[in-house]
C-alpha cells in the first residue's frame, strides 16, 4: 500500500528544510569570499555577489607561507590515511579471520579507543614527541593522526571482511592461491566502499585537526593550515572577505574529497555495521 500523502510530504519537507538550514552557511561563506568590502560591510545583506572580485583569494594565497602549510597539510594528512589503511586493513582481516584468545578484548579495547577524548591526551603526547626529539617534525603528526582514526578503521573493514564468505578464500586456496593472494584478489576488491568511508573520515580527522599541531609545531614552517587559518584573521584584522576566502580554500579539499566519494560512504558505513 502507497503511504498516505501527508505521511510523504513532511520527511521530504523536513529534510529541505534542514538541508536548507545547513547549507546557508556554507553559502555564505563561499559567497563573502566573492564580494567586494563595500558588499560585506553593509546594514543591507548582499546576498549574490553580482560585482564578484578575485581580489580576496589572491590575498590569501599570498600570505607568507600559504603554499608550505597546503604541503605539510596534505603530507601529514594523505601519510595518516594510508598509513591507517595499512595497519587496518592487516588487523581487521586478523579480527574478522582468525580465532585466537583475546579477541574480543581486542575489539572491546578499539571501541574504548574510539570513545576517548585525544584532547586530553595532548600533554602526554607532547613529553612523548619532546623526549624523541621530534618537536617541528610532520612525523609525529602523520602517527598521531593515524592512531585517530585507526580505531573506527579497523571496527569499520573488520565488518567487511566478516561479511565476506569464507567460500570465497577457501575456493582461491583450493586453486593454488595464497592465503595472502586469496585476501588481495578476492578479499580486497570487495572492500572498496569500507576503504572509501574511512579515508572519508581519516581525512577529515587529520586535515581539520588543530590543537596537537600548536602544542607539538612551533616554527611556522613546521605547521598546518588550520594554524594559518586561525592566525590569518588576526593578521588581517576586519578583512572578512579575505578571511572568508581563506576559509573557503581550507574546506575545498575537504568538499572535493566527499563528493567524490560520497556515493560510497552511506553504504560503506551501513554495510560495514554487520556482527562478525
């Protein structure tokens, strides 16, 4: 039977409405970058920048040290995915695969690891990073990012690889296969939409990040684009659009990576939740 009419309307009504709500920020955002400071600075709201300048992102991207930052951001942030898929990908093929005492103490203890607060970890880590000498490196980062996110990885492919019949390997086996060649041409593959959601969210963990950065790098050279972002207001003073545009040059790459992947991670995040 077809659900009655009001029963179709407001889930549908609802979700504009907070899509709406949602997205009008970002708009914002993006569009102030565009304006002229005669449009930002006005009791009238200009709400389409219809004398659009280029002007405020030119003056972003001039800043001392901007393109520095745009490296060391996607090196500790693209070295904290991989480096986490890595690890993950070996320790939940262990925990969906193998039967071996203490298992689920394991999983338990990954869970706990996802639940804690990293912020209040910082001074520890930091006597960690100053005993190594290791204070202005991109290292210490790129692991600590990857400690982050590894835990919901790990919980995430461990439910993919459950989900994948056993059948699957045992017949590669059987065909002369590896246990090792059975799990990357078979198991692998399947894996996609898992590897997808998490490095969607590892992303995000890592390129946001900011108060491990400004306890561990000092030197400006060392640091990444959430520090610059947070001292490029203080530089420029009531330079919204300036500001506005820096801001949206922070958020491109993470608006670039999701919608490339967002086909992929509702369902890798749903179909990873299965009982393994």
């Amino acid at each position: 039977m077809r659900r009655p009419l009001a029963g179709r309307i407001w889930p549908n009504a609802t979700a504009a409405v907070l899509t709406l709500v949602l997205a009008f920020p970002v708009y914002w955002m993006f569009s102030t970058a565009f304006k002229r400071r005669g449009d930002i600075v006005t009791e009238t709201p200009v709400w389409f920048p219809v004398d659009a300048t280029l002007g405020n992102f030119r003056t972003a991207v001039q800043s001392d040290g901007f393109w520095t930052l745009v490296r060391n951001s996607l090196t500790v942030t693209f070295g904290a995915v991989l480096l986490s898929l890595a690890v993950a990908l070996l320790a939940a093929f262990a925990l969906a695969r193998l039967r071996f005492r203490g298992r689920r103490g394991f999983v338990l203890l990954f869970m706990v690891a996802q639940m804690a607060p990293w912020e209040v970890m910082v001074i520890a880590v930091y006597l960690i990073v100053r005993d190594g000498d290791m204070l202005n490196s991109l290292l210490p980062l790129t692991l600590f990012y990857c400690v982050m996110v590894l835990p919901l990885t790990v919980l995430t492919l461990r439910g993919f690889i459950a989900a994948v019949p056993r059948e699957l390997e045992e017949a590669a086996m059987v065909d002369g296969a590896s246990r090792t060649q059975a799990f990357l041409r078979v198991v692998f593959p399947l894996l996609a939409p898992g590897l997808m959601a998490t490095s969607l969210f590892g992303f995000i963990t890592a390129w946001n990040e900011f108060p491990l950065v400004l306890i561990l790098n000092k030197q400006a050279e060392a640091q990444t684009l959430p520090l610059w972002l947070s001292r490029f207001q203080t530089a420029f003073g009531d330079d919204w659009g300036a500001t506005m545009a820096a801001a949206s040059l922070f958020a491109v790459p993470v608006l670039v990576v999701f919608l490339v992947l967002q086909r992929k991670v509702t369902g890798g995040l749903t179909a990873g939740a299965v009982k393994g």
